[in-house]
C-alpha cells in the first residue's frame, strides 16, 4: 500500500507547535500518524518555549513562577485553554516534548518552578520557561551583568547587537558590541547560510581571530543565533575553546535560525517513528461518512488526494496558519465550519490603537472544546467524537501577549492524543 491507500490512526492537521507536538505523542504511542500542514509558526519561532509568563495584560505584569500564572489566569478567564488540562500533564508534555528535542541534540533548559529571564533579539528582557542550550550562558551573562561582548555582522538583517547595547546600557554597564565581517561572506547575509558556514571549524577560527582584540576583556561572547543547524552545540562549544570564553546565542527576528531548527529536528526525528509526512500540503476539504472515517482531500486546488484517518487534530493555529480566517461577516474556521467565539461586531476586534496595553478582542478568538479537546458546536456539543483541536485555534487566550503559546501547544496536543488513547484499539 503507499501512503494515499493506508488508513490512518490520526490524521493532524497542521504543522506549527501544536501539529508537531500533536504528531510526536501520537507516533510515541503507536498510533500510525499521517501529518499536513504548510509553513507554520514554529517556523518562525525564537526557539524559546514559553509557558505563562505575564498576567493580567492590561497591567504588563511579568511571573517569575509560570505555575503561579497560570493559577491566576485561570482564576480570571475560567475558559482558558489551561483550566482544561491541570498542572501535572502540562508538566509531562513539555517534559516530554523537551526529550525528544534532546534526544535530536537540540537540548533545552530551565527552572522547572520558574521562568528565566533572557535577551530578546529586541534587545530586552523576557521571561521564558525552557531555553535553547546554546542560549543558556546568556542567561547567566544578563544575571550577573557581566563583561559581555556583542558581536554583530555587516551585512545581517533582523539582528543589531548596538540597540541591544543601547536598551541595556543603564542595567548593565559592562555590556558592549562589535561589528564585524562574516568569514567568508559579504553583502546581504541570511541565517541559514551563516549557519551552514560555521559547520567548517576553520570558518570558526577566522570568526574567533577577528573578534579576539575586542573580546580580551570580557567574560561572555554573545551572537545572533546562527552557530550551527543541525548541532548547534557543537558550534558553541568550538567557539568556546577557540576564544576562552562563554558563548551564547541570541535570535534574530524571523526569519530567523532557530525556527528551521526545530523543524529540521522534527523532520529527522519523525520519519524513523513512522510518521507520513504531506509536506507544505494542504486540508481543501473534509468528509465524515457515517461510520466515522474521515476522508481529507489535501493537496493544492487542482492537484489534491484523498486520505483516510479514523481520528483527527485540528492543529491549524489561527490567522497566519490558516486555521481562522476573517471574512467581511466575521470569523470562520474553514475546514469543518466549526462556530467560533469573537466579538459580536466586527468594529470590536480592534482598539483605536494598534500598541493598547489591553490586547485587541479579536485575539482572544477561537473554537471552543471540551476537557477532552473535541471542538463543541453553536450548542455545546461535540461536533465529532474523533475530531480534536490543539493549540492556538482554541478560544479564550492572547498567546502573544501572556507569553502562553508554546505551552498551549503542547499541552493540549498531548491531552488530545490522550483522549484518542483511550477510545482508539
């Protein structure tokens, strides 16, 4: 049989953090996992995993503790996506999601009571709850406000390690930038090719001889996050012996290193599992026939195929992913036609001003779900008992602003593929 004739367990439907996620616990269940999605925000990601870090909103206020937000904001939005799962299984999933990724040699670390403030490629500080390893020594740097250099590159857009000084300067005196020509390169510089250049340890030593005279009297060496792709680490540590110093990464604003490496370790670390990938494929329909199979016709207008699922997850995010769409009459989720919650008048999406402290309405719209994550109707039924949603297309939530959305992710995805655990042979 190829792939179009087999019958899947789950089909997941989407490719950012929730599909990912959705797609790694199913295939580390067993269940026979076809996925498809197109570019989604993962790969747009900074790398850091956020769990809950501000509450309310509105007042701009930062938690050390993500548990402790995460009470609170239940507290406040009853229907938050986090007052459906409990404490302990959030905790599994990241724990489990952060393995696999450490078991692709992307490691990630943390407090697991706390969140850890680190830069931003903006140049400030944000609180996050698991850091990419290779930025971890940042984290230290800004904590202790040690003598820190940072290095940036002619030619590299999306990174200024001169506004970082600039927004710092006042906090920590001992910070400082260079700005230095790429080895080997000039003119425009992108990421992914800066990343492939530092796989070669002599591109390394030409990178750490030309900072060396800046870098006497530091501590710490900070760079935009293009050490590496596929073992980062590895780059670091290189960099580390070559210059006798502590080195981290900072991102970049997308597109930036760091999304891609997360795909790349999913698209490594998937196919072995069993997983079948319909890459930047997409859902143009779904049928449901009356023993419950779904039918997903996926492809591109005029070039699509059907495949069959006995289950699926919903993992489409909201208005980049395609998993909501805004239409002149309001908000749609346009594969199953599931109702949305939104404002009641579209002139309510918005606040006057773009930057209101308060968020804008139209972020806090989605689909609503059960405790099992089955996406409910207009009357608070379950519109398929083997249709689930994860991730940000759920209702009730301002991921960007509350510092939430890679912990929704995951942990609806993983409370999603416990529920086709329990009812899937």
């Amino acid at each position: 049989m190829n792939r179009y004739d087999t019958i899947y367990d789950v089909m997941v439907i989407g490719s950012g953090f929730a599909g990912m996620a959705a797609t790694l616990f199913a295939a580390e269940r067993g269940l026979k996992v076809a996925q498809t999605g197109a570019t989604g925000g993962i790969d747009f990601s900074t790398g850091f995993l956020d769990l809950m870090a501000v509450h309310p909103v509105a007042e701009g206020r930062y938690w050390d503790s993500p548990w402790d937000a995460i009470d609170a904001v239940i507290a406040d939005h009853p229907a938050h996506p986090y007052a459906r799962l409990g404490k302990d299984r959030i905790r599994t999933a990241m724990n489990d999601f952060t393995e696999f990724l450490r078991s692709q040699k992307l490691e990630y670390m943390g407090h697991e009571d706390r969140n850890t403030p680190i830069l931003s490629p903006a140049g400030t500080v944000k609180r996050t709850y698991r850091i990419p390893r290779t930025a971890w020594k940042g984290t230290e740097a800004l904590r202790d406000k040690a003598p820190t250099l940072i290095v940036d590159f002619n030619g590299l857009k999306g990174f200024s390690g001169r506004q970082i000084v600039e927004m710092q300067q006042t906090a920590w005196p001992r910070l400082k930038t260079v700005r230095v020509d790429f080895p080997g390169s000039f003119g425009e510089l992108y990421p992914e090719h800066m990343a492939w250049t530092l796989s070669s340890p002599e591109r390394c030593r030409e990178l750490a001889d030309s900072i060396a005279e800046q870098a006497k009297d530091v501590e710490y060496i900070g760079f935009p996050a293009v050490l590496g792709l596929n073992d980062p680490v590895r780059t670091v540590t290189l960099l580390e012996e070559l210059t006798g110093k502590h080195v981290f990464e900072i991102p970049t604003l997308p597109p930036s290193i760091t999304g891609p490496r997360l795909r790349a370790t999913f698209d490594r670390g998937l196919a072995p599992r069993g997983v079948c990938t319909f890459s930047q494929k997409l859902v143009l329909e779904a049928r449901r026939d009356k023993d419950g199979l779904f039918t997903f016709l996926i492809g591109v207008p005029g070039d699509a195929r059907p495949v069959k699922a006995r289950n699926a997850i919903l993992a489409t995010g909201r208005f980049f992913g395609k998993g909501l769409r805004a239409e002149r009459n309001g908000v749609v989720e346009p594969i199953f036609g599931i109702p949305v919650t939104q404002p009641a008048e579209r002139t309510a999406w918005h606040h006057q001003h773009f930057f209101d402290r308060h968020g804008h309405a139209i972020n806090m719209s989605g689909i609503e779900v059960d405790d099992s994550q089955h996406p409910l109707d207009a009357q608070g039924k379950v519109v398929h008992d083997n249709l689930y949603a994860a991730g940000a297309i759920q209702g009730h939530h301002d991921w960007m602003r509350m510092k939430c959305g890679a912990g929704i992710a995951i942990a609806t995805a993983y409370r999603a593929v416990e529920s086709i655990c329990g009812t899937t042979p």
